[in-house]
C-alpha cells in the first residue's frame, strides 16, 4: 500500500472502493489540487466527471467531453466521447491504469447525451509516450493531433500554452472485434 493511502480497512463503513458519478466542480477542483497541467475542464459543452475513491477517499478523477473536433478518428462528433481529463493524486499513481479501465467500460459508455461508438483521448507527445493506452489496448491513430494553435472554440493559444503542440491520438471502439466493453452498467 502506497504512503498516501494508509488505512484503517476495519473502519470503513462504506465501499473500500468504488467509481462514482461526480459534479463537474467537484472533479476540476481535484485536478486543481492535484496540479493537472491543463488545469480544469472548462470546454462550453457536453461533460461529464467520474471519481475513484478508496477508503472514502478521492484517488483519481476523469472528465468526459464532447470533442472540439466535428470530425475525429473517422467519427463525428455525436459518435464519439473524449478522455478529456485524466489525473490522480499524487502519490497514488497506480491508479491512472485502474480509472482509464473503469471510464473506459463504465465512464464512456455511460455518456449522457449519445451513445458512443468510440473513445478517444489525447497525450502530450512531450509530456509522455501514451504507454498508458497502448497497454489499456487503445489504437494509436497519429501522433501529430491538436498540433496547431487552437482556438477554434475559444481565444487562440498563446506559445506557451499547455495545450499547444502535438499530440497522440488514441481510440477504442466499442464494437471493435477483440475490444468489446464488458456490459458493465452505472448503477442508477
């Protein structure tokens, strides 16, 4: 058990873990917290954030979002949901791997406002390799997505912005053969 979470299993009255439904603020108040470097999720339009807690306590958060795109992966936009956040406390880096899967067989497919043929998510081409999909099973589309200066939606991107620069694109189809989620439902 990592330093971060030590615990007392006896004293737990609720779930020991478990994936949650959360609000937005909620879930962009963690990643301010926990220094995501893109910071919160403030895209004008459909999202949704989901929390992983142990011990009572919040692990990891994920943010669905509509794209930005009209046209991603070969999916338009009513077809596709992104990974537009993914951030774990510090200290409790084992559970990146455990809520990509969880948004990926609960979180994704639980979209709100369409049901999603595909996921997808970006990497900072700089930041990281993207390993954490590739080993999750997600296809590498290109790694040179969302390299231009953005602001389509928005005020355009200064130098340094976070976001600007390439990036990887990765997917997961849900009816891909070999790539079915599991069924798995939210609870209501």
């Amino acid at each position: 058990m990592t330093a971060a979470l030590q615990l007392d299993l006896a004293a737990i009255t609720a779930p020991s873990a478990g994936l949650f439904e959360t609000e937005l603020d909620a879930a962009n108040t963690l990643l301010a917290e926990w220094g995501h470097y893109l910071g919160a999720n403030n895209r004008p339009f459909g999202a949704q954030a989901w929390r992983l807690d142990v011990a009572g306590q919040p692990v990891s958060v994920a943010i669905s979002a509509s794209t930005v795109s009209s046209v991603v992966a070969g999916y338009g936009r009513g077809q596709v949901v992104e990974l537009a956040r993914l951030c774990t406390r510090p200290g409790d880096r084992w559970a990146t791997r455990v809520m990509l899967r969880l948004w990926r067989e609960v979180g994704g497919p639980a979209w709100p406002y369409w049901k999603a043929a595909a996921a997808v998510a970006y990497s900072d081409s700089a930041r990281h390799p993207g390993s954490i999909y590739r080993l999750d099973g997600w296809k590498r589309v290109t790694d040179v997505a969302g390299s231009g200066g953005g602001g389509t939606w928005s005020t355009p991107r200064s130098a340094d912005h976070p976001a600007r620069g390439p990036k990887t694109l990765w997917l997961w189809e849900y009816a891909a053969e070999g790539q079915q989620s599991s069924g798995l439902k939210p609870a209501a």
